[in-house]
C-alpha cells in the first residue's frame, strides 16, 4: 500500500464535529455546501504528491467584483516544489449494485493542472481506487481576475459525472488534482459544492417529474437515423423573443443528414385500464417545418422498434417556463414502458428545437389514445422449463384457449382421471364440435436455435378426440397458431414399436413463443372421450458436432435427391408454410402460349407460399472460403410462366455464416433472372470475401404475395476462380477493346460490401470499349483491376504508359499500384495517385507515363486502384483504354571517376555522383543528404555543439533496413591496394540499442544488392562527431569497374541511423627503404689568405649510393668535420654549391677534414681533405697550451724529440695533443 500523509483538524483532515458519526448524513441525496460550511465537512484530503505538504484545505477563495468578499471553499492551491497528486476523499457511502451515481462539482480552476473523480472502497489506498474521469476542470467555470462573481453572474461552473456501481458494499467519492508537470505553480482550484444522486435499477415511482436542464438521470439518446453521429445532447438554447439562454436536451445542428432521434425517458410501470398524463416543455427556433417533434411510449432504450406513436407535440416558438403541454394516454396491456421524444425531419437542417420539462402521472381523465390491446402479458419463462400436471396451482400457469363452435368445456385440472393419476384434462364436450387449446408460459426463443419438447400423456379406452402439438409466436390468438405435429388419438403415439414422445422445433424468427396442446374433434365427444397430460419439458437442443466445411470445387446436380444432400431450407416467412424441397415431378417449362416444352425435370423447388409472403432460402453446405480470391457460382434455374409474367418474385443468391438465421446473409452474390427457358447458359456470379471464413451461400426467393413465387433449381457449382497466371513477355501492350482481352486480368474486390468491381464495357461514357469501373452506390469503394504478371529484374527500369479517362462528375480517385509474388490485399505498393480526372495533367502536359524502379528480383502484377471512401455517387465511372510497361533503355556507360577521390557531404554538391539503393522489404525511407544533419548527443541526452550537414539515414517505420549509399564508379586493378577513409556517425538511440550493422561493401552494379559481395570493413556505432576517420584497405581480384557502398541494416527499422561526413578513397603507394646518398665532390680546403682562416668548399650530390637521382626538392644536411670534431651543419640542395670557412684555433700545421652528407637519416660516405699551413717562425711562435703531449718530425716523418727549442735550423712537423684528446699538427720552420 503507498504512504500517504493525511491532515488532522487544522492541517490536512477536515471534520464537522458530531455530524458525520452517524449515517444519516451519508445517505442520498447527498450535498455540501463548501461555502457556508464550517469546514470540508467529513471530506479527507490525501496527498500523495512526490514532495508533501501543499492539499486540499479549507480557505478562502475568491472575491464577489460587488463586494469584496471573501467566498470560502474547498482549496488545491498551487504547489510550486512539486506536482499535484491529492485527493478530496467523501465520507463513506453504502452503494447499491446497479446503481447509478451522479455526482455534481460545482468549482472554478486556474492554470493547466487537472482535476478528476475517482471512487472506490478506500478512503486512504487511492490505488485500489478506479478513476471514473481523468478531467473534469476542463467544465469548471475559470478563475476570472479573482472574481466568483461577475456582474451578477457566477463565474463557478458545474461539471458532472456518473457512475454506476458493480456491487453491494461501501463507497467513497474522491476529487483527484493531478499534473504532468513537476510543479504546479499558479495552479489553483476553488470546490464550492458537491452533490451526489444516487438512482437506482428498475422502474422509477409515479409521479415523477423532471426538469432536463437541471439533470437527465436515467434518459438516453437513441440515434436511429440513417447517418447516426449527431443526436441529443444537454446545453443551452437561445430564445430570439426573450433574448436569453435557457438550459435543456437540444439537437445538436446536423446540416447533411435527415434526424430519426429518440430522447428515452427512464422505465415506468404503467398499469392496463388506468389513464396517465404527460405534461412536456419544448421549443423551437425560427422554422416550424424543420422538425417534428412526437411523444413516443416503448418498451427499450436502445431499440427504436419498440416505439408506437401517441401524438405530435406543438413546439412553442416564444419560450414560456412556466407552461405545459399535456396530453392524456393509457396502455392496453400492464408492463413497464419508456416514454421518449422523437425528432423527425426529411433533409439536413441547422435549425434547432430543445427539451426542457417532462412529467407524467396517474389521471382520472379520458385517454386520448390506448397503445396496444389484450391484458397484461405473461412473464417470460426461463429455459429449460418442466413442469409435471399434479396440482391445480401448477395447471394454473398455463391458460386455455377455447375455440370451439360453443365454448364452454375446455382443458381443466383432474385430480384423479381414468387412470387415477392428476392431469391437464381434457373431458367430453358432448355439445360441440372441440377445438380447444392448452397452452404453456411465453418463452423467448432465438432464431437459428432449435428447442426439444417432451410430454407425457395418455387417452382414455374409447377416447376419439385428436391431440396436436401447436405453438403460438407473440400473441396467443386462434388465427395465429402453427402447427408442429398431429399426435393422433392414442396416447403414447407409436411409431412402429417405439413411442412418439420428444420433437424438435427449429425457430425461425426471435420472439416470445407458447407451445400448446390442441384437443380436436369435429363432432360432439362420445362420453368416454378423454385426454390427459401428465407432464411436459422443453429446453435448448444441444448444438452437436461442428458442421466439417465442404472442399472446393464443389458441384452437385439436383435431378437426383442425393444431390440435395448436406443443403437445407430456412422458410423466413411471416407464416411458416412451404419451402424449398426436392421431388420427382420437378420443373415443367411451358412457352408464351402455355404449351408444354420437353419433360418434366426433377429438381429443388419453390412452388408458391399461400396466406403470407415469400421468404425461404435454400442453403448449401458449409464452404472456407479466403480473403483476396475470387469465387465462381455456376447455377441453372428457372421459374415458371405466371411467376415470370408478374415479374414480382425476387431470386438471388446470398452469402451468410449461419444456415439457420438470415440475418447473417448479408452480402449478395447477385440477382436470377426470372426465365423459363430450362435449356439455357447458367447464371454466373463472381464475388469475393472480405475476412477468412466459413460461409454458406443461399438461394433466396421473396414476394410480398407468396402464391406468386415460384423457383426451380437444377445444379449449382462453386469453386475458386482460376485465372491463368501466365508471365507476359515484354515489351507489352494491351487495348482494352474486347471482352477477351479485358478476361487476360484479374479484379480484386476490397470494398467495405463486396459485389461491384472492374468489368468490360463495351460502350462508356465517351462510347469507347474500356476497362470499365462504375458507381458503386452501396459501398465505399477499393477495388484493383490487375496485369497478367512480369518477371522483372533488379536493377532495372521499366516504363509504363497508360490511356484512360474519367465521366465529367466522377469522384472516386485512380491509383498505380503494383503486387509482388502474390495478389492480395495486404501486399500491395504504390506507383503513384493518379487522382479523380484522367489523365492527369501537370501544368500543360498530360501525365500518362511513369517510370518504376525495381528493387528485387520477382513476380510483380501492376495494377489500376479505384478508391472512395464513400459510396459513389451515379456519376462516378473510370475508363481505362490500354497500357504498356516496357523495360527502360540503358543509356550511356557511366565513366568511372579517376583517382585519387575525395569528398565532402558538408554541402550536397559532394553528394553528386552517389545513388541511394532500398533494399528493404518494404521500399520506404533511404540514404539522401539534408542540411539539419547530425546533431551530436552525449549519454545525458545533452547537444554537444551545432549540427552537421551530411548524408544520413534516419530510421525505416514500418520495414526493416537494408540501404545502400553508393559512389560513383572507380577503375581498380588487382594487386593493387586502396584506402578508404571516412568520418561517420550514428544517433544515441541506435549507439545504445547495438542492433544496427553499418558496413561498407564493394559491388560492380549501383541498382544490384546481389554484385555487393566484398566486404570493405564495419564501421565502428559511434556518436563523436570530432574524431579520427574510419581506415579500410582493400584490394580486388580482377580488375575491372567497382562502386564502394555504405550498407546500413537493422531486422527493426526505426532503430537504424547513420551519417556520412566526407569519403576518400586513393591508391596506397609501396613504402620506399631510405638510402643514403652519394658523397660530395670537388671537396677541397683552403687558406683564405689572412694567416687566420681556412675555407672548405665542396659540391653536394645529385644521386644516391644506388644511383638513382635525387628528388630536386630534395633537403640535405652536411656535416663538416676537422678530424673527428663537428665544425658545422650545413643545409643544401641537391648539386649545389656548398662552402664553410673558420678560423682555427692553431692556424699553422696539418688540418684533415672530413664532410658527410645526412638524407632519410642515413649518412653518406665521408669525403675528406687535408691541409698544412706552414708559418716561418722561432721558438716561442708556437703556443703550447698547458699539459699538452708534443712531437716534432722531420718532413720526412722521423721523431726529433719534443722539445722544438733544441732544435737545429730546419723545417718540421710538431704535433700538439691537447687534454681534451683534440690533435694538432702544424709546419714549423726555424
């Protein structure tokens, strides 16, 4: 059970202090009056709102514009932390089942809150309670700047709701203050008074007295117009004399369709023999010939039948509220009856007439008029019904009817008779010729049912009166009984060794039934005549086994009586007498001169129903029979001369679910023609079925004169119609000139009652044979006149091209539709709506010829679709001439595209070239580029930056996905690999339910899912717009032309989203091993000139160690070193010049260099060079840094020693090794 928090006194529970303890004041009528009360008044306010704390309470309210007042009332005001959900609970109430409950709030609202009624058994669990309205505010007076009243007129208003309860046991009553919103700021509503009225089932009290713009408990609308829709309704009328609004039941306007409408009045039981008196109130606007307007008395609600008029009312045209017309009736026979309005009138109006007061009650005054006649009508006694003859009080519940030449004696209660044994008795009549009827209670029996009667009975010795089992339909009456069976004399009657006790009887008609015994004797009883019955039982006969349908194709020939077997007559007229039946002597044709024409043939027939009408059907077996095929009935039959000269015998075939009750033959095959001729072509009838089913079909003759009608027929035969499923060869053309054409495609029949369809017409309304399809007055229309069939290819194209035209003032609309694999109604798929004229013009120009993609390889049937809604009217008539559909040409070979190729979708000129392929089950919705794109969402839900013009696919309703993008076309070579890139994405929705494949695929044929067999790569779901590319390499067998493809697909459709941002696809080129580059040339070093600086230049390569040349943009760096350290890194171009000069450290002696060239981070082959600078110079012209190793050399490279100062006169080579490993060599001379 939810918590929920409950208010005591001064918070959120309200009680009136020694009032509610006891139940006087639960009882109906209940009201409250929230305005004078001092509190809610035993109400209980729960509130169950998300955040507790703001319910229902006792306040203040609003303000009188007058006089500034406060009006006190029950409040909901505005909740601005949390949404409504409290409740205004009643005290407890004791409800009746059956009962219904009016409830009246009289309330004001503000804001878009809602306010509603529940009920139910508790007072604190609202969710063990029903909600009997989910808005009642929306009829709440508006909360108008405050003011409950405004000029005088209150701004409260009353809504109302009813319910009637289901059973016995305690009840409360709740208002329900509810939102969607998650707080209801500003939202208030003001409750001033609530009643509530309880009316119970059955019959209401005289008098009773009602004024029907106050309330309308216990009334009803019953539309029985011929368009029902608009009919009674409670609101206001406005009198043009007065110039106000007055309240009451009002006809709402109803411009188009003629009224037949019942206001009905509640039950009342009104007694045979007493007067009663009708006061009314009604109105009428400016036009009195408008309406009709009669007081009506029946016996129902919801059956317009039943009602038999008293008289018409005279409508006042100045309104007066005070005044009544009265009017004074009485009822022939005692029940309870319904009073009602009936408003009449002949065509559409807006005219407006209105009810306001009614009232009847017992009079002493002379009826004007007495409905019906007889004494008060029997009970009707349930079944199964038995009853055994052993007391008197028993033999009363039966009456007696005394027919004969001089009543007098009849049937009688015997305690004992000549068998001892208490009966229903029937004595001697010694005076009279006996007819004399004992007849049972009514029973309400059911056509199509059948009902088992059982009796025991016995005869005296000598008895000479004859016993027949009658029964009597309605009213019992000695003109009005039938016939079941002649018992006879003796009772038990025998049959053979077996005594004749039990019958069945198949009803023909609902209603009220009296079964009866009827003592018969022509002349006065003998003394010892006597007839008793002991006891007597009937009960609904059992349904047995479920008729086993007959299969298809079905043919009998009635010349034999076998043939009728399984088929059975339905007599359905007034009087039960002849039917249909088989025998020997048959049919008899006679020509215009009466004169007789071959034989006899044995047949069925119908040979006219004397003392009534005609209305008896020959059934056949029951056949399961399919929606969306075409049934075939072939019959020979014939009526005789007289039947065909009056011409007033009605002869058509019939479909229905039920052999035995004509109200479920409904649908009409089609009309025989009434002919005489036996040797004749039979009638053939076409027709189709609009739900899977079992069915009989029937042959039904009617006249209102029975003795005129007469039928005969000799064979029947129903199968399915076959028409030859042939493929036509294109190209193909048809003109539909001829009958045998027309027969080379088929119809198909959906209308809402099947029947008329596409047929030849052999001269339309512009005198051209056509495919012709005419008004069908008796239902909306759906009806496709359908090709021979096509094997068409997907990927290809095919034209179709069609003459046609339609009457001047046709209405029903042409559509091109086309059936795949089979023709039915649920598979078909639109080329385009044509529309209500033919043909079809587009600006200028007639529309006459439409191009049709073909999506998968197949069987396709195309077809003329005739579409109204409505019935037609006379006028409407399509004509179709011929049509062609002929495969479209090729046109030129597509170039392929050179690469490298890339695009953007950004804007849709990056899309040209690139073609969208539905490969769906059902052709719907498919890749194209639009500009509102893809709009990025994180897993809140929350946009993250702008949207994206792209290429996308947003779901498939209805189908599941299978769509193709595909590009244009591209050269590929094997052993070759390509790369495709290409940013994508997907929505949220498709990211989280993981369903989606988005793939990319290579085919050879843009219009053939079936060439898309080489997988590129998956595309990974994702929804980051700003992220890395997806990356595919592939490569291709053969060389050839390929298109690249995005597939989407989803088994659900409306899951599947994709987007395409940008696509490339190029030759990935074979990676090249770096190598390092020749050595420079000419590299030589030199003295600059100043006894300081040495320059170096060189010549940088043109070519690699492998001899290949080198790029001419080609970035080379050159590192020059003297010995092994680093002087510098120069920066050069192939073959250029390069040069570095410096100022050595030691200028005079030996410099060696080398200079190596650095490309794809590979050094090449050092080149070097040396120099020696020779200084003349003494002994202290050589600076020898600290802790360095000398050597000094002859020239000839002899060691001297290390001291050069000790040295003879000459020139050497000192050697200066300094501490950080660094060599020097320099030419001295001393």
């Amino acid at each position: 059970m939810r918590k929920t928090l409950q208010r005591t006194f001064g918070l959120l529970f309200f009680a009136l202090v020694g009032v509610m303890t006891g139940t006087a004041q639960n009882s109906f009528p209940y009201s409250v009056d929230f305005t004078t009360a001092g509190d809610l008044a035993g109400w209980t306010a729960v509130d169950d709102s998300p955040t507790k704390g703001v319910t229902w309470e006792y306040g203040k309210g609003t303000y009188s514009q007058a006089e500034a007042a406060s009006k006190m009332c029950a409040i909901m005001k505005e909740d601005s932390a949390s949404k409504h959900v409290d409740y205004l609970v009643s005290p407890e109430f004791t409800a009746t089942a059956g009962a219904t409950y009016y409830i009246s709030i009289k309330a004001q609202y503000k804001g878009y809150a809602r306010c509603g009624v529940q009920v139910g058994k508790s007072a604190t669990d609202m969710s063990a309670n029903s909600v009997i309205s989910d808005n009642v505010s929306s009829s709440f007076g508006k909360y108008n700047n405050g003011w409950f009243d405004y000029k005088g007129v209150e701004r409260a208003k009353t809504a109302k709701v009813a319910y009637t309860a289901t059973e016995d046991g305690p009840i409360y009553f709740s208002l329900y203050a509810h939102s969607m919103l998650d707080a209801d700021g500003g939202d208030f509503f003001y409750v001033y008074g609530i009643d509530i009225v309880e009316d119970k089932p059955g019959p209401k009290a005289l008098p009773y007295s009602v004024d029907l713009g106050d309330n309308q408990r216990g009334w009803a609308a019953l539309d029985a117009s011929d368009v029902p829709g608009v009919t009674w309704a409670e609101g206001e009328f406005y009198d043009n004399t007065s110039t106000k609004y007055f309240p009451g039941v009002v006809n709402k306007h109803d411009w188009e369709n003629t009224w037949n409408d019942y206001y009905v009045s509640p039950a009342f039981t009104l007694e045979a023999g007493k007067s009663y008196k009708v006061k009314t109130r009604t109105w009428k606007n400016t036009d009195p010939s408008a309406f009709t307007l009669s007081l009506m008395l029946g016996t129902s609600q919801t059956d317009a039948s039943t009602f038999q008029k008293i008289t018409d009312l005279e409508m006042q045209a100045v309104y007066d509220a005070t005044a009544t017309e009265d009017h004074v009736f009485a009822v022939g026979k005692g029940g309870d009856y319904n009073l009602a309005f009936l408003a009449t009138t002949t065509t559409g109006t807006d005219e407006v007439i209105a009810l306001s007061y009614f009232d009847i009650a017992e009079t002493d005054e002379t009826p004007e008029i007495t409905i019906g006649g007889g004494s008060e009508g029997p009970e009707t006694t349930a079944l199964p019904y038995n009853i055994t003859f052993d007391s008197a009080d028993k033999f009363a519940t039966w009456s007696t009817l005394d027919n004969s030449d001089v009543p007098g004696k009849t049937w009688e209660f015997n305690a004992s008779d000549f068998a001892g044994k208490p009966s229903a008795f029937m004595g001697p009549d010694a005076g009279s010729a006996t007819c004399d009827w004992l007849i049972s209670p009514k029973f309400e029996l059911k056509e199509g049912k059948s009902y088992v009667i059982k009796f025991d009975g016995a005869t005296g010795a000598d008895n000479k009166l004859s016993l027949l089992l009658d029964y009597f339909v309605e009213e019992i009456n000695k003109d009005n009984f039938k016939g079941i069976d002649w018992i006879g004399e003796k009772l038990p009657k025998m049959e053979g060794e077996e005594a004749k006790t039990e019958w069945t009887v198949d009803i023909n008609k609902d209603g009220g039934y009296y079964f009866a015994f009827r003592a018969l004797n022509w002349t006065p009883n003998q003394e010892t005549d006597a007839i008793s019955i002991y006891s007597f039982s009937v009960a609904e006969a059992p349904e047995g086994e479920p008729e086993t349908p007959v299969a298809l194709p079905y043919e009998t020939s009635f010349l034999e009586e076998t043939g009728a077997a399984g088929w059975t007559a339905m007599d359905r007229s007034d009087n039960v007498s002849s039917t249909w039946s088989w025998n020997s002597w048959g049919y008899t044709e006679y020509d215009e001169n009466w004169q007789q024409v071959g034989e006899t043939h044995p047949c069925v027939g119908f040979s006219s129903d004397w003392d009534t009408n005609a209305n008896d059907y020959f059934v056949s077996p029951l056949f399961t029979l399919e929606a969306g095929k075409t049934y075939v009935v072939k019959t020979h039959t014939a009526t005789n001369r007289s039947c065909f000269n009056d011409k007033t015998t009605s002869f058509t075939m019939k479909l229905g679910t039920n052999k035995k009750v004509q109200g479920t033959f409904t649908q009409s095959i089609g009309d025989i023609e009434l002919n005489t001729v036996y040797d004749r072509d039979p009638s053939v009838f076409e027709f189709t079925v609009e739900e899977s089913g079992n069915y009989y079909v029937a042959y039904n003759i009617s006249d209102p004169v029975g003795s005129k009608a007469y039928g005969y027929i000799f064979d029947f035969s129903i199968a399915e119609k076959v028409v030859p499923d042939v493929t036509a060869e294109l190209p193909y053309e048809i003109t539909f000139d001829s009958a045998d054409k027309f027969a080379t495609w088929s119809t198909l029949d959906n209308s809402d009652v099947p029947g008329k369809t596409w047929e030849f017409n052999a001269s339309d309304f512009a005198g051209k044979p056509s495919a012709f399809m005419g008004p069908d007055a008796g239902s909306a229309t759906c009806d496709w006149l359908i090709s021979p069939k096509f094997e068409l290819k997907e990927g290809k194209s095919y034209v179709i091209k069609f003459d046609g035209a339609t009457g001047a003032d046709n209405a029903t609309s042409v559509i091109l539709d086309y059936f795949v694999g089979s023709k039915d109604k649920d598979n078909f798929k639109s080329i385009t709506w044509i529309g209500e004229k033919l043909p079809k013009m587009e600006g200028e120009e007639a529309k006459t010829e439409w191009t049709v993609d073909i999506n998968k390889d197949g069987s396709y049937y195309f077809a003329f679709r005739a579409l109204n809604h409505t019935p037609n009217q006379e006028t409407d008539a399509i004509s179709i001439y011929s049509f062609s559909v002929t495969e479209a040409p090729e046109g030129e070979p597509e170039t392929p595209v050179a690469l490298p190729y890339e695009t953007s979708f950004l804007e849709e000129t990056g899309a040209a070239g690139w073609t969208a392929m539905d490969r769906s089950d059902n052709v719907s919705s498919t890749w194209s580029w639009n500009s509102w794109g893809y709009d990025e969402y994180d897993e809140n839900w929350q946009q993250v930056g702008e949207n994206h013009p792209c290429v996308g696919f947003s779901s498939d309703w209805g189908t599941n996905a299978n769509d193709y993008f595909v590009s244009p076309l591209f050269t590929l070579e094997a052993g070759k690999t390509y790369v495709v890139k290409t940013h994508t994405a997907t929505n949220r929705s498709c990211f989280n339910d993981k369903t989606t494949s988005f793939t990319m695929k290579l085919g050879t044929n843009k219009k053939v899912q079936g060439t898309f067999t080489q997988p590129i790569g998956d595309i990974e779901l994702n929804t980051v717009y700003d992220r890395d590319p997806s990356v595919f390499e592939f490569s291709v067998e053969e060389s050839g032309n390929y298109y690249v493809a995005y597939h989407i697909s989803d088994p659900d459709g409306k899951k599947a989203y994709g987007y395409i941002f940008d696509f490339s696809l190029a030759e990935k080129t074979a990676e090249v091993q770096p190598v390092a580059t020749a050595a420079v040339t000419d590299l030589a070093a030199t003295e600059a000139g100043d006894l300081k600086t040495i320059k170096l230049k060189w010549k940088n390569p043109t070519k690699d160690v492998d001899g290949n040349d080198l790029a001419a943009d080609a970035e080379l760096s050159v590192k020059v070193f003297e010995g092994e350290t680093l002087l510098t890194t120069v920066a050069g171009a192939p073959g250029a010049e390069g040069s570095y000069s410096y100022e050595p450290e030691t200028y005079a002696g030996l410099h060696e260099y080398k200079v190596v060239v650095v490309y794809n981070e590979l050094e090449s082959e050092a080149a070097t060079a040396t120099l020696t600078v020779v200084v003349n110079g003494i002994n202290g012209a050589i600076v020898i840094p600290a802790g360095a190793e000398v050597s000094v050399r002859t020239l000839g490279g002899a060691l001297v020693g290390n001291n050069f100062s000790t040295l003879a006169k000459g020139t050497y080579l000192v050697t200066v090794k300094t501490v950080d490993g660094k060599v020097k060599t320099m030419k001295v001379t001393k």
